[in-house]
C-alpha cells in the first residue's frame, strides 16, 4: 500500500470512530452501505442509552460507547470486540526447558 491510502484509511477509520461513539453508533456501518447493519447498532445504542444507562448513575455513557465500539470493530475488521484476539504472541520457551531427545 502507498503511504497515501494508508493516510486515506486512516483518516476513514478515525471518522468512523468518532462517528461511531461520538454521534450513534452503526455510523460506520451504515457509511460503507450497509444499513441494516448500522440500524441495528443504531437501536441498540439507543436502546442502551435509554433503559441501561439510567441504572448505572455516573457509568451511563458505557453502554452507548460499548455499542459504538463494537460497530466500529466490525467496520473495520468484521470482527465483534470480543472475537478479536490479542496481537501479542506468547514468547517462545526458553530452550533449557524443551525436552531433550
């Protein structure tokens, strides 16, 4: 990839982030056409925003940016939150405790 549509992407990716928890989420989804998609983010932010939101007092802003998240994630790499994986690989065991044979 060339370093401008590297900047293009990430510029997009960026606007989408904040759209997607600043603004309502399904933002992004519906951004790159998918609408059913980003109305079912839409309604669950709302839907979080209005019956969660007031029980959790000074935490009520978690649910809508949960939702905003997760649309975001799967915008970008089609993947919920909780089915991405950590990118840090387990190191390698040290070679003294490999079983010789």
């Amino acid at each position: 990839m060339s370093d401008q549509s590297s900047t293009g992407l990430q510029v997009t990716n960026a606007l989408k982030l904040f759209a997607d928890v600043a603004i309502m989420p399904g933002s992004g989804q519906l951004v790159e056409g998918k609408v059913a998609e980003g109305a079912l983010y839409g309604v669950a932010g709302l839907a979080g925003k209005l019956l969660i939101s007031p029980l959790l007092g000074p935490l009520f802003w978690v649910p809508w940016v949960a939702v905003g998240l997760d649309s975001y994630s799967m915008s970008v790499d089609g993947k919920h939150l909780w089915d991405l994986k950590s990118p840090v690989a387990a190191p390698p065991a040290p070679a003294s405790s490999l079983p010789k044979k």
